[in-house]
C-alpha cells in the first residue's frame, strides 16, 4: 500500500507541475496489474467513491489537494486518472 500511495504522489506531482485552472489534469495513467479487474463505481465516475480490484490488490478513489485520482480498469488492467474537482473532492469523490 506504501508503494501505491509513494506511485500516486509522484504522479500527483508530475501532473500538478502543469495543472491549469478548473480543467481535467491529464491522463496520468499508472499501470499496476494485468489481469481479472473489478470497479465498484463501473469506471470513471468522479461523482461516486469506487474500488479497483485486481490480482488480489485493491485501489480506491482518494482525494489529493482538490484533485481526485480515480482508479478504473481497462482490458484487465487497473489503471488511474487524476482530474480536478470544480467544487472540490471528499471521501474520494468530487463534490
């Protein structure tokens, strides 16, 4: 869980270097496993709190200074996308 939190801020970081104002920060896409995934909220959906499941790990949607990074699966593999919330994020969602 470490390493994800330590892959997550870094990504964070990198994206935020080039962030502009009340638009989505790019597609920051960490790739972490290949395999049977699983979305709880059903894919990109900022409004809902969803959980990644894939290989036994877990990635839930979290919140970063305003940002939401949102975990979701593409072709077996679990992947995320950091966005901007125009009204701010809580519990992993934008509100």
């Amino acid at each position: 869980m470490k390493k994800l939190f330590i892959i997550s801020l870094l990504v964070f970081s990198l994206v935020l270097a080039g962030c502009k104002e009340d638009v989505v920060t790019g597609k920051a896409v960490v790739d972490f496993e290949i395999g049977t995934c699983e979305d709880s909220d059903g894919g990109i959906d900022k409004s809902n709190k969803g959980t990644v499941s894939v290989e036994g790990e877990s990635f839930t949607d979290q919140c970063i200074a305003g940002l939401i990074i949102e975990y979701y699966c593409d072709n077996g593999k679990a992947l995320n996308q950091n966005m901007r919330c125009s009204n701010g994020c809580r519990d992993g969602r934008c509100t």
